[in-house]
C-alpha cells in the first residue's frame, strides 16, 4: 500500500500512524473509564460482566502506542546526545510538571475546605489524606515510582526507559538482517508465555530464583519487542490483501480477545483475588494481546485517508496524545459522575463515558497548548 502522507510544517506525516494513535488515546480512555465500573473487589456481577467485556476490547492501547514509535524513531538517525536532549525533554518536563500537580491536589481540596471524600471522587484508589506533608513525601518519591494521584504516569517511566534504550537498540536494528530480526521477534513470540507460565506452572522459570529474576529469556522480553514490531512493519511490509488480512487478522483478534476477556473474568469472578493474578490476563506482553494489537496495526495500515479534514483531526488529536494522557485524569470522576447518572444501559454508560472523557481533555490540551510555547511544554 501506498503510505498517504502529508506535509505539514516542513514535516512529512505518515496518516496512518496518527490513525494508530487516535485508536489507541481512545483505547486507553476506554480502559481508564472502566476503572470506577470494574472496581478491585468486582464484588458487583452486572459491573464485573460489562466491565470485563468493553475493558478486554482495549488492551491493544499501550502496544500500538509502542509500535508507533519504533516505526517512526527506528533506526534513530541522531548521535544519542542529540536524540536524548530533543525526545527526554519533550517528554520528562511535562512529566514532572503533572506528576507534581495531581501529588499536590489533595493539599490543594484542604487549602479550599474541601471534605476529604472529594479526593476519591478524581481518584477512587487513593487515600483520603490532605496533609502537605503527604503530597511533599509523594513528590520526592517521583524519581522512583507514580503515586496512587498519577497512576497514568506508570507509561512514562516505561517511554523514558524506551528512549534511553533506543540508540543502542537502534546500533543493532541498522546492521541485523531481515532473518535476525525475525529470529528476534520469533524469540520476544516466546518470550509473551512468561507471565502465564509462572503463573500456572512454576513461578521459578528459566534459571529465575529468589537471587536472580533475569532468567533465559530476560533480554528478549518487553515492549522492546513492539518497538522492532512497529520497526518490521513499516520497513518490511507482507502484500496483505483484504481478504488475506480478513481472513487471519479477525481470527487472530476474536482468539485474543476471547483469552483475554475470560481469562480475566474467570479469575475476578472470586472476590479479593491478588492484584497481580487479576491483571494477568490483561498484561500487555502476553500473547493474546498480541494477537489483538497486530490485526489493529496491519488494517490501519491499508486504510488510505483522502479527506482534508480527516487527516486535520487525525494529526491535531495525535500531536496532542500526550498531552491527553498526562490531564485525562482531571476529568474523569467527574465525567463518570455525569454519566452514572443516566438512565441507561452499563455498556452504554462506559462507551458515553469514554467519548465525553476524551473530548473534554482533548479540547482542554488543544486549548493549553495554542497559549504558546509554555502550553507545549506542560502538554508535550
């Protein structure tokens, strides 16, 4: 397929890849407005039922997310001084900019005499403390790990650690041959059984043990593998034609989906199950997930954008991805408020949720970021 691209300030666009991005902004609202549906307990069988059914649809978001970006920074082409200075500091200062707003928000309710329930009406996993001095101990805990008031920031840790990994991943992407890379991802194929392995037959596997947790297949594991993926793609296209793409992309996506959906409501079908075990199915390295993200990909990818206005609002929503993902969870309590409110179905109550949600924080980025150079510094 041709790539449909577009030149917009001096810089040419592969649309496709925006349309990538746009799903997968979409997915990850969706996953986030299931949250206050699905709660930890899954105590509720009707929220746990629709919950776990529009949640499962979702878990490609964070894979294409990481797919994109080895398509488009794979091989990098800047010596790793100049690649590290322009992507790091697009990405840590508004990092620290949000992370340092949603830790102070708590003291923020106290200082407006706010009850300390409102907390929990933004953020339902957290604890209700308004005390300065647990907001400070959260900020100082920002170069280690997210607090309960940012647990969106969990990705940019792992997009850090990508960009800091990338120009030595990218030494060897330029010289390897198209059979070393897909040895690679047949290896990184392997690797995407770990979690489910440990889990159902033995938790110390391929030489992991209470003194080592870098087992056999420890350096082909990860979202390194998504990154070569997206890389592969874009770089060694297969002749897909729709119907050869119908033919094992639907399979492929209705088999993921399926383990992913009941293996994740069979185990929070019993109340008070780890976190951990109830995540498992839901783990973005795992096979089944897998299976979902790459039909995604290799469809948006035949799909050609000939609309003006399309490729306007595919490229406005994808520039504005990040800044979606670090404000999104301003709005969400209160947007989950407004929609639990009305009279209609559960499903329907998470896809509203979702659209709403979505909306609000794009036009609120879209806004902060026309202010100026400021506003792109907070947004990204």
């Amino acid at each position: 397929m041709m790539k449909e691209q577009l030149t917009t300030k001096d810089e040419k666009r592969i649309i496709w890849l925006d349309l990538v991005k746009f799903i997968a902004i979409f997915m990850m609202i969706a996953v986030h407005c299931t949250d206050n549906v699905t709660p930890a307990e899954r105590s509720e069988p009707w929220y746990n039922l629709w919950g776990s059914f529009y949640g499962s649809f979702m878990r490609p978001a964070i894979p294409l997310f990481v797919m994109v970006t080895g398509a488009l920074l794979l091989p990098v082409k800047q010596n790793s001084i100049t690649f590290y200075s322009k992507r790091l500091t697009r990405v840590v200062i508004p990092f620290l900019i949000w992370s340092v707003l949603y830790n102070l928000f708590p003291w923020f309710t106290g200082l407006l005499g706010l009850s300390p329930t409102v907390i929990n009406d933004f953020f339902a996993w957290a604890e209700p403390d308004q005390s300065f001095m647990r907001s400070l101990y959260h900020i100082l805990m920002i170069p280690f790990n997210f607090s309960p008031f940012a647990i969106q920031m969990w990705y940019v840790y792992l997009l850090i650690g990508l960009y800091l990994y990338m120009p030595i991943f990218s030494a060897w992407v330029k010289q390897a041959s198209v059979k070393e890379q897909r040895f690679f991802l047949i290896v990184w194929f392997v690797s995407l059984f770990i979690p489910y392995i440990r889990e159902y037959l033995t938790k110390d596997l391929w030489g992991t043990c209470s003194w080592n947790e870098f087992g056999l297949l420890y350096y082909f594991a990860g979202f390194n593998g998504y990154l070569l993926l997206g890389y592969y793609i874009i770089n060694h296209p297969a002749d897909l034609s729709w119907k050869k793409l119908a033919f094992t992309g639907i399979p492929s996506f209705i088999l993921g989906y399926c383990i992913t959906f009941f293996g994740f409501k069979s185990i929070t079908a019993t109340p008070g199950q780890p976190v951990e075990l109830v995540e498992l199915f839901f783990t973005y390295c795992t096979p089944n997930v897998l299976l979902m993200t790459l039909p995604i990909f290799l469809t948006a990818k035949k799909l050609t954008v000939r609309s003006q206005k399309a490729k306007r609002f595919l490229i406005n929503i994808s520039t504005c991805t990040f800044g979606i993902w670090m404000s999104h969870y301003l709005f969400l309590g209160p947007c989950y408020m407004l929609i639990e409110s009305l009279p209609i179905h559960t499903m329907l109550k998470m896809i509203v949720c979702t659209i709403l949600l979505l909306t609000v924080t794009w036009a609120f980025v879209h806004i902060v970021r026309k202010s100026g150079n400021i506003g792109k510094w907070i947004m990204g």
